[in-house]
C-alpha cells in the first residue's frame, strides 16, 4: 500500500537537520514501509528536482559516513514538491491532486508532518480538512504536531478543538523527541520488564527524585522565540513533566498507544497543583549572565533560562516523595539524568556508613549523552577496617550494544507511519500538562518572588539553587558523565 510522508515547512531547518535524514536512515535499514513517498510542501519555489538537490546536500552534512549518494538516488525518486502557501485553499488542492497522482493506487496511508513555524498550525489542519485531506475513506490520514504544542493552557485548548474539527483524536500525533530517546523508552523497560525495581519503587524505598536536564549551549539564535518562551514552556511542560510520566506511572495492562497514555495522564492528574505561596518556596529561577544583551532579547527580560521545580505526586506510590525537577541552559554540559534516591538504612551498624539519604543507594538513569544506568552501592573497602565506599554497577549502552543510538525522530516518525501512537502526547495529557506550568508562569509573572537569579554560563545554574536543595536536606547531583 502506498505511503506519503507529506512535510509542511519543507524549507524549514527541522525537515533539513531531523526529518529527511531520520527518513533516509529508516530508508537505509529498509525499515521504511515499502512505496513511501515524502512530498514537501512550503512557500519556495522548489521544484522536484531542486528540492531533492537541496535535501541531497543537507543529509550528506547531517547523516555523515552513514550517506550513501547511490541509496540516497534511490530513495530521492521518490521525493516530490508542491510550492504553496498555507493561507491558499488552491494550494492544498494541487496537494492533493499530486498525491493522488503519485499514489497510483488506493487506499494509501498518509502522515502530514507541521514542521512550520507554530502560528501555522490550526490554519494548515483546517486547510487538510477543508481539501478533503483529512477524510480517511481513502485510507488512514495522520497528522503529526510538532512542539510546542500551545503556549499556555487556554492556547493548547484552541488549538486542540481546532485540529479536532477534522481529524479524530487517534489521528493526531503530538509530538516529544524526548519519547523517541532510546533511553527513555528504555526506562519503561527497566521497570516493567524486571521484578527486582518496581517493589522498590515507591515511597517506603525512595527519598525523592531528581530530573535534571541541563544543557551547555545558550539560546544561540533562537533568542527571538526563546524569550517570549523561557525554560518552563521550552523544557518542563513537555520533556520534563514527560520523564516525570515515564519514572512516576503505574505499569500499563498493555503496551498500547491508550493503555499507556492513561497511566501517564495518571500522573500528572496526581500532582499537587502549586499556588502562590508554594510557588515561591517550591520553585527557583535563573538567567545566565549575558542573556538580556543577546541579540533578540528584550531590554531587562525577566525571562528564566534555568528553573528547578519542586513537585509532589498525591497517590499511593508517591506520596511524601518530591521530585526536583532542573533545567537551564549556559549550564556545565549536556546532561539528561533521571536520579533515584533511595533511603538511608534505618538503622547503620558501620560508623563510616550513609548518614543521610543522599550518601544512600542512588539509581542514576543517564539518558543522554553517556547512556546508560548506574547503580551505586556501598561495598566494604578491603583491609581497611570497616571502611566504607561507594562504588556502583556501572551499564553503558556504548560499551553493551554498540554501534550508534539512533536519533528521536527515527522510531517517532516510523511508528507514525505505522500507526503506533504509543510514543506521542495525547490531548488530556498536553492540556494538564499546561494545567501545571500555567500557575507556576503567571505567579512568576506577577510576584518578584522567587526572585531571578543571575547565573555565571558554565556552572550548574545558579549557586543559590545549591542553597535551595541544602535548605531541604538533599543536594543536587552535579555530576557530568564521562564519555567513552
Ligand atoms: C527542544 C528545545 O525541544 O529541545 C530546545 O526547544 C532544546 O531549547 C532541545 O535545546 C533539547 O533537546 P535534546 O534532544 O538536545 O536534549
């Protein structure tokens, strides 16, 4: 059956750096479903060819030793363009004579990928379904959606009724590349397909739970939308509060696109809804020192590049259990963990032991860029008395399975393709997800409490946030992990 991958926002540097080079590698392994066609649609006047020349150029760059021009001339045969406008009906309806033409057959499966600038995303869904695009008698027709997926509660809301007006709910595909991490998914592995974490998993076994991730570069060019936008709409209401779903769900009954949403919805229903007062004890923000002179930055922004967020689950498993949740950029490196704390003993026989949680066991899952788990443990130290030390069990995706991990958008854009929603947001859990930024952004907005911090590039965000752990009896774990 034929397939068309169709890319709104063709000219775009997400279709150059993520998109066709994902598609090209899916290609490459053959995993690509057979007769897959990728249509590009954007205002340029491309023509087929010049679009393939042009993408040609940009997956030699991004794709590295893996491009080969002989399979990339295959795969290119099956490239097509269609200039157009999303204001224009007229375009949307030579987009659909191309397909049809290219297609040959039906039925066909389609995914329409909004890789445009956001503002465009209602207008091209209502575009779709206007042209008949979105009709699935003649076969499935997905739509995927890239982030961010609204800027605040009532915006996602809109946006939400707007792509319903044509497209049924299991047709839309919201995308997180945080889900498509290898290490994430992996995360859902490690507990539900082993039975020594998930009896530990829980309250009686874990102090808290800290998610951070940090990011070395600083907003570089994007300072234009990153300052109407700052780090709780750029990082927490999507990855972060993601992760906090993945590590804080119940096991699903099935590993299906609802079972799972359910259970991940779960969680986020559970957190505690933060007000005023819990807003400026439980939250903490930042900016690097340099950001309000960049280029594109409003004069005195107040916009936040770093935060950390204090967060309480109220059910069963979590209860009493905060998850510290941290992200900024201009940090000390890239790094995505997720850190289990566990307990201290309740009773040490060893004076040299743990004396607190934070030198107990700790789970640290690294999900980017030195994959892998570690698990650290006391041990005896040999001949030294009862000399305790740290060590751990040490798994590296590099070491174990070789080869490269694959990039996010690989498994989203086949799953996709194959209609497996599994790995996307579902409405209910984008709009509670906004339901818990959205307090948190407008009492920032209004207070001058917690106040902003200014940080030095480089360091782990602000000193002060140290501070704020130590005041709560834990530490961050400031740990960048070795590469090798
Ligand atoms: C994006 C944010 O969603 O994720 C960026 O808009 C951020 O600001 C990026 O840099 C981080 O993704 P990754 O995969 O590099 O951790």
């Amino acid at each position: 059956m034929p397939h068309s991958f169709v890319i709104f926002g063709a000219s775009g540097d997400l279709t150059h750096r993520k998109l066709v080079p994902a598609l090209y590698h899916l290609f490459r392994k053959g995993r690509l479903p057979k007769d897959t066609c990728i249509v590009g649609f954007s205002r340029t006047e491309f023509t087929h060819e010049a679009w393939r020349n042009d993408l040609a150029k940009a997956v030699a760059r991004y794709v590295g030793a893996d491009f080969d021009a002989k399979l990339w001339d295959t795969l290119a045969q099956n490239i097509y363009y269609q200039p157009g406008d999303i204001g224009e009906a007229k375009d949307f309806a030579a987009l659909a004579k191309l397909l049809k033409e290219i297609e040959k057959t039906s039925p066909s499966t389609r995914v329409y990928y909004l890789a445009t600038a956001p503002q465009f995303y209602e207008q091209a869904t209502q575009q779709l379904g206007k042209a008949g695009l979105a009709d699935e008698s003649g076969g499935q027709r997905r739509v995927i959606i890239e982030k961010p997926f609204g800027t605040d509660l009532a915006s996602a809301k809109h946006l939400n009724d707007a792509v319903h007006t044509f497209f049924r709910e299991r047709q839309v595909y919201r995308i997180d590349h945080y889900l498509g991490k290898e290490t994430v998914q992996n995360l859902l592995v490690l507990r539900f397909a082993n039975t020594i974490f998930e009896p530990i998993w829980n309250r009686n076994f874990i102090d808290h739970v800290q998610i951070t991730v940090a990011e070395e570069v600083d907003v570089g060019r994007r300072a234009g939308y990153y300052d109407s936008a700052g780090v709780v709409r750029d990082m927490f209401q999507n990855h972060l509060l993601q992760l906090v779903m993945i590590t804080a769900m119940e096991a699903p009954v099935r590993f299906e696109a609802d079972a799972v949403r359910n259970e991940k919805v779960k969680v986020l229903q559970a957190i505690r809804p933060l007000t005023g007062a819990d807003i400026h004890r439980d939250t903490f923000r930042g900016q690097y020192r340099g950001y309000a002179d960049a280029e594109g930055v409003k004069p005195g922004s107040h916009t936040a590049t770093f935060a950390a967020i204090k967060l309480w689950i109220d059910n069963w498993r979590w209860q009493g259990v905060p998850f510290y949740l941290r992200s900024g950029k201009a940090m000390s490196c890239r790094t995505t963990q997720i850190v289990v704390q566990f307990r201290e003993p309740p009773h040490m026989l060893f004076a040299d032991g743990p004396k607190d949680a934070s030198e107990a066991n700790r789970l640290v899952i690294q999900v980017q860029p030195a994959e892998g788990i570690q698990l650290q443990f006391e041990t005896k130290v040999p001949d030294a008395g009862m000399r305790l030390r740290q060590t751990d069990f040490d798994f590296r995706y590099q070491r174990e399975f070789r080869g490269v991990i694959p990039e996010a958008y690989e498994r989203l854009l086949l799953d996709a393709l194959e209609g497996d929603a599994s790995l996307f947001a579902r409405a209910d859990e984008v709009e509670a997800a906004w339901g818990i930024c959205d307090p948190i952004l407008a009492e920032w907005q209004r207070s001058d409490q917690p106040a902003l911090q200014i940080y030095e590039p480089g360091l782990w965000g602000p000193e002060e946030s140290t501070q704020w752990m130590a005041d709560q009896g834990r530490q961050w774990f400031d740990n960048c992990p070795v590469l090798h």
